[in-house]
C-alpha cells in the first residue's frame, strides 16, 4: 500500500451523500496514512444516505469558508444523488473544485459527483464514468464517458457506484501518492 503520511484531503460533502462512498475512500486514505477533513457548507453534521433512507451523521471538519485548494493535496466527491445535487448549486463549492483542476492536484469523483465536474466545467475531452442514469450529462460537458469500474484520468480518479469502491479506493490512494499531474487541469 502507498504511504500518504504528511498528505492532507479533502472530501467535499453535504447532506444526502451516498455513505459508502464518503465512509470507505475515507477509511482507505486514513489507512494509508493520510489525514482526511470532511468539507461542507455549514459546520455540524451532515447526514449520509443509506440503502434509500437517510443514515448516519458525520461530523463536518471544516467549512467552505474555512479552506482553500492550498490546504489540501487531494479533493474526494462523494456521490449519491441528493449530495451532488445539492452542491453544484453553490458557487464556493464549485470554485473549490476547480481550483484542484487548475493546482493540477488529483480529484476522485464516483456515482453522480461527477455532475459537480460538469458544474465545474473541468470534463472537456477528458475520459470518465459515472452513474448511467447521468451519462448524457457527463457526454454534454464534453467527457468521453466509459462503462468501467474506474477509470483514471490524468490524475482525474471516477467510478460509477458503490460497486466499485475497491477499485475506486485503490486508484485513489495511488493518485494522492503521485501528486501533482501537470496535464490535471481546468
């Protein structure tokens, strides 16, 4: 396993995120030594969704408000389709993952996070997955959408479900332990 010791990430979140997919990429890089803060809009907790009903609350680490791009090496995005939907709509939070796309630091996005990436208008010409159900999408923002597992890109880490969280966390870990990726840009 790769060494993330002194890598810090952050996993942009609010409430109705999908929980497998804050709670496993969040337990691979706390293992492979990286100190992880879950980001939002509002400080407290948010609440995760789980097998269709709302599940467990998370504690929120720090606000929007509270960071920039330079704080962290890594930017994670959970799915579920409350979460993204919900984020896309805010400015900071698109601004935010953009300035990962310009810094040229890696970005994981799985299920319906992607939707933040056309938001943030960072998937021209680039290969992706997503969830299905939002393809069209995703080939509308200019992305070259795939049906794999994961699919790594320039730095650029998706997947399409819960599914495919192993596959997902690995390739996460490995881009954090790379670093920077000079053509990883906006």
């Amino acid at each position: 396993m790769k060494d993330l010791k002194n890598k810090t990430v952050a996993i942009l979140a609010t409430n109705g995120f999908e929980e497998s997919e804050l709670k496993s990429p969040k337990a691979a890089l706390i293992e492979a030594g990286a100190e992880v803060h879950i980001v939002s809009l509002e400080s407290g907790t948010i609440k995760a969704w789980a097998d269709g009903d709302w599940g467990d609350a998370y504690t929120v680490d720090k606000t929007l408000d509270e960071v920039t791009h330079s704080d962290y090496n890594a930017l994670v995005l959970p799915g579920g389709v409350i979460n993204p939907d919900l984020l896309r709509r805010e400015e900071k939070a698109i601004s935010f993952i953009k300035d990962f796309f310009t810094a040229h630091k890696p970005v994981a996005a799985i299920c319906h996070a992607p939707w933040l990436l056309a938001e943030a208008d960072v998937l021209q010409g680039r290969e992706v997955t997503s969830f299905h159900s939002i393809k069209t999408d995703i080939v509308n923002a200019g992305a070259n959408w795939v049906d794999k597992e994961v699919v790594v890109d320039q730095g650029l880490v998706t997947s399409r479900s819960p599914k495919d969280l192993p596959a997902f966390n690995k390739k996460l870990v490995e881009e954090v332990s790379e670093g920077k990726h000079e053509m990883q840009t906006a």
